[in-house]
C-alpha cells in the first residue's frame, strides 16, 4: 500500500502541454531572442506584471501595458495580449486517464495552478470548446486552487499549505508534479514527494513508481 494518499497536480504543463512551447513559436513568428518572455516574466518575479496579474492585481488591459513595457525596457517590442492569447495549451489526454485512474483507485486528486483572469475558466481557453474540455477536467479534482482567485501564487508556500489544509491532509501523504523547479521546491520543503515535470509520458513513469501502480 502507498504512503502516499492524494496527488497534487500543477496544470499548465502537466494537463496540458508546457505554455513555454507556445511562447517559442510567439517569439519566432516575431523574429524575437527564444525565451524571451520567459527572460521578461523571470525579471523581478514577485513584483513583474505577470505576478501581478496572476495574484489579479491588475486587470488584462494593464498587463498588456505593462508587459509591454517591461520588453522593451530590453530592447524589443512584444506585446502582452499576443503572450495571452497563445497561453492555453493542449490537453495531454493520458494525463486525464490517469487521473481517472487514479480516482478510481480511491486517491484523492487535486489543483494548484498559477493563472491569470483572463480567458474563459480556470485553463484561460480562448475557445468555448477548449473551456468545456477544461472545465470537464477541473471536475475531476477534490479541490482546485487558482492563483488569480485567492491572491496567492506558486512558489509561496502559503498555497501548498491552503491545499493541505482543505484537503484536511499532511504534507508527506502528498505527491505533487509541476513542470517548474521553483514550483517544485516549496512543496519538497515541505515534505511532499515532488516530480518535476519534462513530458507526459515522464511524468506519469515517476507518478507509476512513486505510487507503485500503473498509470494511466
């Protein structure tokens, strides 16, 4: 029998495929450096215009603006709405089967996800087919936390211990994935089993072995 109870999963990048791809494509259509927005969004990362809008400080107008400002303070022009409207990625249908999986092999599942109030749902689609496939998703968990709707954003370790407090459950029975090694640090700090996130098929290979059952 595992140790572990629940498992704690990030979205962007783990449900769905990593925004950074998205990103990439942005900067290469615009003739941009690769990694810039991630370069712009790393600058000052608790004060910056994304950890604003993800802890909703600011709305999406003034994120547009300020993101804006922030590029070209080095030296390129790139636009916040063009990095919103690209941030939603695709869903990693195995990692939807294996929470199916592991719901019915009687885990407790849930979300912490770092995103902004912009776009339809907790996924921020820009399609109603993609916010429906998403909200399908978010109904499977026991409990989802959103930055944008409770002021807190990863990595604060205020928002693990909200989620372990909900769940009414102890850091070391939980299992949590997320696709950043600063997401992945706080929870490790605090007794979780973290994985770091690479792709979906790693990520479920760790999640098997760390369980000892095979997903999804």
């Amino acid at each position: 029998m595992s140790q572990y109870t629940h498992v704690i999963f990030d979205f962007g990048g783990v449900i769905t495929a990593s925004p950074f791809e998205a990103f990439n494509r942005l900067e290469e259509e615009r003739g941009l450096p690769r990694d810039l927005v991630r370069r712009i969004n790393a600058a000052d990362p608790d004060g910056n215009a994304w950890a604003k809008f993800e802890r909703a400080e600011i709305d999406a107008a003034a994120f547009d603006t300020l993101f804006a400002a922030e590029a070209k303070a080095l030296g390129h022009d790139l636009e916040g709405e063009a990095v919103l409207a690209v941030l939603a990625g695709a869903v990693r249908p195995a990692m939807v089967a294996a929470l199916d999986t592991l719901k019915a092999k009687g885990f407790g599942v849930a979300c912490i996800t770092n995103n902004v109030p912009s776009g339809k749902g907790a996924g921020m689609a820009r399609s109603e087919e993609l916010a429906a496939e998403v909200a399908a998703i978010m109904a499977r968990f026991d409990h989802v936390i959103e930055s944008s709707k409770v002021g807190v954003r990863k990595p604060d370790p205020r928002i693990y211990e909200m989620m372990c407090e909900t769940l009414g459950v102890e850091p070391g029975a939980c299992i949590y994935l997320d696709d950043l090694g600063i997401n992945c640090k706080p929870a490790a700090q605090l007794g979780m089993h973290a994985i770091k996130v690479t792709s979906g098929e790693q990520a479920l290979a760790d999640l098997s072995a760390a369980l000892e059952i095979r997903l999804p």
